[in-house]
C-alpha cells in the first residue's frame, strides 16, 4: 500500500515526537574530576575485615581506598587528576548508622571535599531484633540533614548515593555454608534478618522478607532525597542493591563484610553507575 509523501512526513515527525518524549533527560555534566573527596559510612567503607582480624582497613575502602588491585573510586579519579592525591578522606565509622551522617558530613565539609560518596544503612537493618531496625522515617531524616550539611557547607560538591546492599542476598548465599552459619550466630550479626538461617517457618520467611522490605524502602529514600538535592547529586540507581554478589566476595572471618574481591566489585559498580569521570 502506498501513502502519501505528505502522510510520511506526518508519521515521521509523530513517531520522533513519541521517541523524544519517552527519552530519558540527559544526565547533568558532571564537570571535571574532583581534587579531594570524603566517604561517609559504616563498617563497609572502612575495609572492615578486608585484610585483618575484626579491624579497619581504610586502604582496602571503595571509596577512599589506595590499595592498588581494589583500584577504588579515588585511584579511578587520580587517574585523571592528579591534584586528588593524598586528599582521600575516610570519614566513616565501624557501626556507624544513618544517624550518624550529619556528623560525618560535618567532617567532610571541614575537610573542603569536592566529591563525598555515602553507602549508609546496612547498620539500620541488620541489628538484633527485627524490632530495633531503624524507621523508614527516622533514616530518611538522617539522610536529609547530612545532605543538608553539605549542600550548605560545600554547595559545589558532587555527592553520591550508593544504595544499602541486599542483605536478604547475604543469607541466600550464606544459608548453606555451616561456618558462615556459626559465625553469625557466634558474633550475633544481623539477627534481625540471620536468626536461624536455615529455617523454612512461615514466621521467618515473613520476619527476613520485612527486612529486606526495609532496606529496599531505606533506597526508595536515598532516590527521593538525592532527586530532591539536584544535579549535584547522583543516586546509583540501586545498582549496589542489585548486584548478585557470591560468598567468595565477602569475610571468612565474620561472613558479613566485603573481602578484597568485594570491595573491588563495590568500587567498579558504584564508579560505574555514578558520575562518570
């Protein structure tokens, strides 16, 4: 059947119009690599567990780190400048929870940082007790007033948001192993979600899915309060959240935190999905 050239042309410029409206807005210029940065966090960007017996290990840090095979966002950014060496600061804390984010952020604002990652909320969900996780409220506040402090104190800084990992993965991989099942319980982590790990009773298959319910809305916030930020900020899209990570990426000394393999998944998938240097 043959149209009309003037039909064409209708068709055409509906069907661009269509493409363009469902295109997604270009991502903001990131602008040049920064010259300093500051991670804020927990235990997981402190290296915990990363290369000694129950201690940090801040030069294994995704974030911050110097060690050279985890090859972390700052050796990525130092890569393509220079002027960011030895201006890696890690700011965060062992047991660290949001609540502790608007003192880190304060930190980083004395520091002068032009680049501050925050990978926050694994310590807000997995605790003792299902009942003493952190609200959705209470996390959210967090979040708002340490975003607060550094958009106020460094107003051209680039944050990034990484996303709390899946815990609930941490027990698929880990159920069937006995000693990841002893060091659990032995050191009692994340009983909130661990509690026995290889139980198939209706409660603990509810109690493990409302954890990960909570961490999956702990990222719903972290997007919310990122958009609400601006172009400064970038949210990774939960691509830490959803990366499969596999046993022989986290600590045989407490089945919990990242290994060296781990923290080098962490540094390539959150460089990847953030800004782009």
């Amino acid at each position: 059947m043959r149209y009309a050239r003037t039909s064409l042309a209708l068709v055409g410029g509906l069907v661009a119009a269509l493409l363009l409206a469902g295109a997604p807005a270009a991502a903001a210029d990131p602008g040049p690599p920064p010259s300093s940065m500051a991670s804020l966090g927990d235990s997981i960007t402190r290296g915990f567990n990363a290369c000694g017996w129950y201690s940090d290990c801040v030069s294994r840090s995704w974030s911050t780190g110097d060690y050279s095979s985890i090859n972390s966002q700052y050796l990525r950014i130092r890569a393509k400048n220079s002027a960011i060496n030895g201006k890696n600061y890690n700011d965060a804390r062992s047991g660290a929870k949001a609540a502790d984010m608007p003192g880190q952020a304060a930190t980083a604002v004395g520091q002068g940082a032009g680049y501050v990652t925050i990978l926050i909320g694994a310590n807000d969900a997995c605790t003792s007790s299902e009942a003493s996780m952190t609200s959705v409220a209470a996390y959210r506040a967090s979040i708002d007033s340490a975003l607060s402090t550094i958009k106020n104190g460094l107003p051209n800084a680039k944050v990034f948001l990484a996303s709390v990992p899946n815990v609930k993965r941490l027990w698929e991989v880990g159920k069937v192993s006995s000693s990841a099942r002893s060091a659990w319980s032995l050191f009692g982590i994340c009983q909130s979600l661990l509690a026995n790990p290889t139980s198939t009773a209706q409660a603990d298959v509810d109690r493990r899915n409302r954890v990960q319910q909570r961490v999956a809305d702990f990222n719903g916030q972290l997007a919310q309060a990122c958009a609400a930020y601006g172009a400064n900020c970038d949210f990774d899209d939960n691509a830490v959240f959803n990366y499969p990570f596999a046993l022989n990426q986290i600590s045989t000394w407490d089945y919990f935190h990242p290994n060296n393999a781990g923290q080098t998944v962490l540094a390539s998938v959150t460089y990847a999905a953030g800004f782009g240097w």
